[in-house]
C-alpha cells in the first residue's frame, strides 16, 4: 500500500517528528510505501521513505501553515495513495495523529476571552473542527483516554473514530548501562562533576515544559542543597528569555540551556532527576524514556503520561492547579531522599511496557484502515451535455424517473408554488407519480451579492449552499429532506443558476404548528420539557458537527404526524439554504441560532425551568452565552410584535400564500 504523510516541518528533536518518522518506518517495515510531504525537512533523510518539499507562503504562522496545506494537497492529488495522514491540524485527511492538545479547549480555558476573536484562533478552530466534527469521516490516532475525552466533550467526535495508542518504548533506544561510566561521561562532557546532584529537563519548547518552573524552583532550594546542584535543559527553542531569568536568579554557572540533541538515553542514563513541570503535554513520552533510563521524575499532574509515573511509583507527581511552592517542596525533598526506590521502580515499569507494546502498532492500525473501502465514496456528478458548462447530480434511487431530463429540464418545471422571491422559487412538483419539492434559483447578480456584503450578510448563491448541508445532516446521523437530484450550471457567483430537488416527507407538521395549539390547551410541563429534551439532542448533534442553521426557529423542525411527541422523537431539520459550516460550537453564531429557538417558542407557555432542561441536554455552554442568547431573544420577540413588523409579516404571507 501506498500511504502520504503530511507534516508542516520536520527537524530531530520534536516530539511529533520523532513520532512521524518512526511510524513511517514502521510501515515500510511492514512492505508498504511512505511518501512524506513537508515544508521544511532538518538533516540527513531516511533511507527507505521518500521525502517530498512542499512550498507555503504567508506572513503569519496559520496564513503560511494554510499556503502549505494548499500545496501539500495537490501535491498529493497527482499521485494515488491508499491512505493520507495528517500530523498537524489539516483537512482532508483520512488519519489524524494528535499530537498537539484540544486547541478550542485552551483557548476557552487558558486565553483571555478577546483572544477568540482573532482570525488565528478562527483557522485553527476550524482547521481542528473538520477533523473532530461529527460530520467528518476522519479517524484519530490519540496517545491517552484524558485527550479523547477532552475532544469528545467540546466537538461530540464518535467513539469509533478514535483508536488509542498504547505507550511505546523502543529497547534498542535503551541498552544496559554501567552508572559510573555515565557520570564520568557527564563529568569529561558537561563539567559536572559526580558529587553533583545532576538535573535534566527536556523538550522543545521551553515555556510549555516549564523550565522557567525548574529554574525558579532551584533558585528557591536551602544554599547548602542548591550550591551543589546542577541542571541542564535540552530542547529546540528561543533560549533567550531562559538565559535571562537564568542570570537573574544568579545560576548561570549551574544551569546550561542547550540545543537538541541526539544522546538522551544517556544523559538520562547519567542524570539523577528529571525535572518536567509542563504547563500542558498531550503525552509526554519524555517520562516514560525516563523510566526506562532509571531517571526518577518530576513532573505535572497535565502531562498525559503522568499516570504512569504515579502508578509506577517512578516519582513525584505534581497535583493541579500547578502552585510554584508545591515544585519547589517536591525538589527540595527529591534531593534529600534516596533515588534508588525510584529508579528501580521506573525501570522495572518501562520493562513491562516494552513487554506489553512490541511496537508498530500505528502502522497495523494504518494498514486496517487503508484496507476498508468506505473511508471515501466520490459523489456520482455527471457533466450534462445538453446544457452548456452544467452539472447534475441524480441519486441512484431517483434516476430511473429522472434521467431523461436536462438541466434545462429542471430548471423549466412547474408546479404549485410554496414560496417565490426574487431570484429563488420553490414549488412542488409531480414526476412520475411521486411528489417532490424543487427549489430554482436564478442568476443573483452583482448588485444582490453587494448589497448583502454590504449589509455584513452572507449573500446565499444558489442551492450548493443546501445541497452541502443536507449531506452533512446525513453524514451525522439527522433526519432531513432527501436528495434527489440537484444541478448547477455556470462558475461566476453572479449569472451561477441552479436547483435542489428533495423528496416530499409526505403527512409532517412542524413544532410551531403543534405548539400554536397550546395557547387555548395549554400543554403540561411534562410534555414541554419532553419537546425541549428531543430539540436539545438535535441542536446539540448538529451544532456540535459545526453546522449553524441562521433560521434556527420551531417551524423548521418537523416530524410526521403519526409520531407522538416525546424526548425520543426524531425531527426532521429543514429549510437548510442558509446553513454555515464549519463555526464554532460556542461562538456567535450557534448563539444566534439558539437565540431565535428561544425567541420562536416564547407566546407558548415556556418557562425557564423547562429551559433549565434544555440547557442539562445541550452542549455545554458558559452562563453569558445563555444571558445573550435570552437578551437577544427579547429583542426578537419585541421587534416581532411591534405594528410595524406585524403588518410586515402579514403581507409577506399574503404574498407567499402561506
């Protein structure tokens, strides 16, 4: 099989390039072929893997990471690759490694809340929300059960997409060592001498880690402890602003920051702690090396991995919220206390897992998921001859009526007219004994689409809008008008013609016309809140796919008329031509959305105790989206009923024969 693995760079000492490459190995080791695709590739290549240099441009980090993916993807459309896996956030992909933590949960629980409105944190949003969401078919390789559940409750991503990584330690990376020999190599290399009490932190990226922590945490030792240790700290970053809190604290002769490098094992090996007060770490694979190297750690209860050094018995963990006095004890005691209860404890641990993980065990997930067949299916889109530069698209069950006509043919039906405006129409309609609903949209023009943008509204040019969402609800398991066929004819968004053609759901009602009956019956508590239970599951399905309808109101939720109403119901989810997709499950316009429910079901006897129902089977949410929302709904429900809008509102059903 041939597999494409895509990295933003590669150089030696990072986590998920060390992960990248020895996956890649593992699958050539395996018989099959591994292209890798990079912007950026530090040092000798591999032999038996090929390496292929992308080019991204851009002054900022995610406009030049959205150049690259660009370009890394056609890169990989020229060629055919049973499987394409992502290493960074990236879309489309088939496999997922995740390396990096939950980015919305950090930027919800780690930044101030302005930093949510930068256009940074919008593409890596996204960027994230197209791997996790419902919607999407990509599967995730994830190193611990702590992440998974972290994506699961911010994107509600499917259990079966996940594949979880058991921890891995290579033993060719950790032969038997002789202790004295390594101290007497770190003497002759670094200075430090063997009365020393040595210290060692790893990692690029030096604030995540938390060396500034360590440093801080050495300065604080008692003079007769702190004259006697040393530290050094391994990894690829900026060194600077270390180097300066460094000479502060008055320990340039005793701590040395140092680049990369390829000798871990054996400074772990000579080391006497590892020191790893992390600020986050999806994993961190360094611990678990350090228990192979007899190193005792240190480290924080965030890092994925430091389970393992607490149920080892293999060091100190590090209880969260992260205090600096708790590190500082916790050294303090380290180096008056015996290491060697540790060290034993640590070795005899990695040994089991060594036991237990012989290794490539994402190259035998890759290979199973390489072999199924329903990763991907291409839509059957077929070029219409009869009508110059068109597409149609008609689905299987539906073309033995419908393959006689053209776009043209379509786009010339008539039938009883539900609602017209402008450039739009939608009618039903009777092919061969079966009943239908077309919508027609004709050219928008220049004009339309500016006033819209002007206006800071999206303009909605034609029916792919809808045609997208309905596959996407499909994708995601909501009821919802079924395609039948759908045409587009044209490339300029402003002569674009099109039409969605949708099966007729036959006998439904929608929620509002249930609900209009409640102001002279009005309903019990039960049976409001049974209602409010079943919109909350599909709110939360489809707002959590990142999907956001803009007319999110009762009368565009139905189900037929046969089915009672309870808390199970399936709804059917309509009118979707004005869906987004691709937003933010917490943000502005899911706000919106839930504004105009609330707003939709106010003159029906809601409380906001049956709200309170709604809000323990929705998606998690912080008290001010719920304050905006109920405010913005206010003004809904006041701006609806003032005379103005009411005399409004009823020519415009005159108009539409509703």
């Amino acid at each position: 099989m041939k597999f494409a693995f895509l990295i933003f760079k590669y150089f030696p000492y990072g986590g998920v390039q060390r992960d990248m490459l020895r996956i890649a190995q593992d699958c050539v080791a395996l018989g099959h072929q591994v292209t890798i695709f990079t912007g950026e590739w530090q040092g000798p290549q591999p032999a038996g893997v090929q390496v292929r240099l992308c080019a991204g441009s851009g002054w900022r980090n995610h406009t030049r990471h959205a150049s690259l993916i660009s370009a890394m993807q056609q890169a990989v459309r020229g060629e055919q690759f049973d499987l394409v896996v992502g290493f960074n956030r990236m879309q489309p992909v088939d496999v997922y490694f995740a390396a990096d933590s939950c980015f919305i949960a950090k930027a919800h629980e780690e930044r101030p809340w302005w930093y949510r409105l930068t256009s940074r944190y919008r593409w890596f949003q996204q960027a994230e929300q197209a791997i996790f969401s419902p919607a999407s078919h990509t599967h995730i390789l994830t190193l611990t059960a702590q992440e998974q559940a972290t994506f699961q409750h911010w994107y509600q991503t499917p259990h079966a997409r996940f594949h979880l990584i058991p921890p891995i330690l290579d033993p060719q990376r950790f032969p038997p060592f002789e202790r004295v020999q390594a101290k007497q190599w770190l003497a002759a290399t670094f200075g430090i001498l063997p009365e020393h009490t040595a210290l060692l932190l790893v990692g690029s990226g030096f604030k995540t880690k938390g060396a500034d922590r360590a440093v801080t945490a050495i300065a604080a030792l008692p003079e007769q402890v702190r004259k006697n240790v040393r530290m050094l700290i391994i990894g690829q970053d900026n060194p600077r602003w270390l180097q300066q809190l460094i000479q502060a604290q008055g320990l340039s002769q005793q701590v040395q920051v140092l680049g990369g490098r390829d000798d871990i094992p054996q400074l772990m090996q000579a080391c006497d702690w590892l020191v790893h007060p992390a600020r986050r770490e999806l994993a961190g694979h360094v611990l678990l090396e350090a228990m192979a190297c007899g190193l005792p750690v240190i480290t924080t209860e965030v890092c994925g991995y430091a389970p393992h050094i607490a149920n080892a018995g293999a060091g100190i963990v590090l209880a969260s919220p992260f205090a600096q006095e708790a590190l500082n004890q916790a050294l303090a005691t380290a180096l008056t206390t015996s290491r060697e209860r540790f060290s034993q404890a640590g070795l005899s641990y990695a040994a089991q897992l060594m036991r237990d993980n012989p290794g490539k065990a994402e190259a035998h997930i890759l290979t199973q998921l390489a072999s199924e067949t329903t990763l991907h299916t291409p839509s059957p889109v077929r070029q219409n001859n009869q009508s110059q530069g068109s597409q149609l698209w008609l689905s299987p069950r539906h073309a033995p009526a419908l393959q006689a006509y053209s776009f043209e043919d379509f786009m010339a039906l008539q039938g009883y007219t539900v609602r017209a405006a402008a450039n739009r129409k939608t009618m039903r309609i009777n092919i061969g004994g079966s009943s239908y609903f077309i919508k027609q949209h004709e050219a928008t023009g220049w004009r339309e689409i500016a006033k819209n943008w002007l206006s800071f509204k999206r303009p909605i040019i034609g029916a792919m809008t809808e045609v997208r969402a309905i596959q996407a609800l499909e994708n995601i398991g909501i009821a919802t008008t079924p395609i039948a066929a759908w045409g587009i004819q044209g490339h300029c968004a402003a002569s674009q013609r099109s039409f969605l053609l949708t099966e007729d759901l036959g006998d439904i009602h929608s929620l509002e016309d249930i609900c209009k009956h409640w102001r002279s019956q009005p309903a019990t508590a039960e049976t409001r809140q049974a209602m409010l239970i079943a919109v909350a599951r599909l709110a939360r399905k489809f707002h959590a796919a990142g999907l956001c309808h803009r007319d999110f109101y009762l009368c565009h939720i139905a189900l037929q008329k046969s089915a009672p109403l309870s808390a199970d119901s399936e709804f059917y989810l309509l009118d979707l031509h004005r869906v987004l997709q691709g937003v933010s499950p917490h943000g502005t316009a899911v706000r919106k959305d839930i504004a105009g429910l609330i707003f939709s079901c106010m003159d029906f006897g809601f409380t906001r105790q049956d709200w309170q129902v709604f809000k323990a089977h929705y998606l998690p949410q912080t008290d001010q989206f719920w304050a905006q929302a109920f405010a913005r709904a206010e003004r809904l429900h006041a701006k609806f009923h003032s005379p103005k809008q009411q005399s409004k509102y009823q020519q415009q059903r005159d108009a539409t024969d509703l």
